[in-house]
C-alpha cells in the first residue's frame, strides 16, 4: 500500500517538479497534526520541529497538497482558512462554533443519501463536497445565554 510520502513524490514527479526536503517537512508537519490546522499553526509547528521553512514556502506547497489529493480545505471561519489531512481517511462534515472555533466532524448517511439523490435528480456527476454549518457549540451558546439574561 503506498503511503503518503510516495503518494506526493509521485504526484510531483508527474508534474515534473523536485520533492524537496522542505516539501518533506511540511508534508510531515501536516501528519503530524490530529486535528484541522492553518497555515500559521503549521509554520509554527515546523518551527518547533527546528526547522525553518518560511510561510512562502508553506503557502506554494499547501496548493500542490490539494492537488494531490492528501490533504483538502475543510473551511473557512473567522477570516482563516483550515486544512486537514485526508489521506486514507473517510468523508465527513464539520459544525464550527464561529465563538471558540471549535470544529465538530460528524458522517450522516441519511445527509449523504440525500445529496445522492438531489445530483440523481439534476442528472449531476459529483466530484466532491463539503458540507460545514456555523453557529455556536454548546459551551459557547450557554455562555451567551447566560450574558442576554
């Protein structure tokens, strides 16, 4: 089974681009986390790591990630955009508490049937799709609750 290592280095030869050691360790970087992240978060977390790779780098890298198909952007919330690694992972949706920034990842089957059969209905081929609602979690609605009383 391949991993994701030769999954990009295959992918950037076939785009006749060099699998540099920077690219290597954002790639790391980006497995390393277990949750969603920003760029900031991952420049900070290679700074961690000793190494100093600058967000330029970072930001021409994130661009063939996507097109590889190893990681995708999960959502944009207070003016940030999050990705997340999804190699050899399963589809799912997210609920982001647009307060504390929390994100939820949820699967619903009956959601998926559902978009199924709206593309069925429009004779629609889909490719992909992200499905993200914005409110509030639970912590953060009984904080405002609380302040309105």
């Amino acid at each position: 089974m391949i991993d994701a290592d030769q999954k990009f280095e295959e992918f950037l030869k076939l785009k006749e681009l060099k699998y540099t050691s920077e690219r290597k360790f954002v790639l790391k970087a980006i497995f390393s986390f277990h949750k969603h992240f920003d760029v900031e978060e991952l420049f900070e977390k290679l700074r961690e790591q000793g190494n100093h790779i600058s967000r330029a780098t970072i930001y021409r890298t994130i661009p063939l990630l996507l097109q590889s198909g190893l990681i995708t952007e999960a959502l944009h919330c207070q003016d940030k955009t999050s990705y997340e690694n999804i190699f050899n992972k399963k589809h799912h949706d997210h609920l982001v508490c647009i307060n504390c920034g929390k994100i939820i990842e949820f699967y619903n089957e009956r959601i998926e049937k559902l978009q199924e059969e709206v593309c069925k209905q429009h004779n629609f081929v889909p490719i992909e799709h992200r499905l993200g609602i914005k409110g509030y979690c639970e912590d953060c609605y009984k904080k405002i609750k609380k302040e309105t009383k």
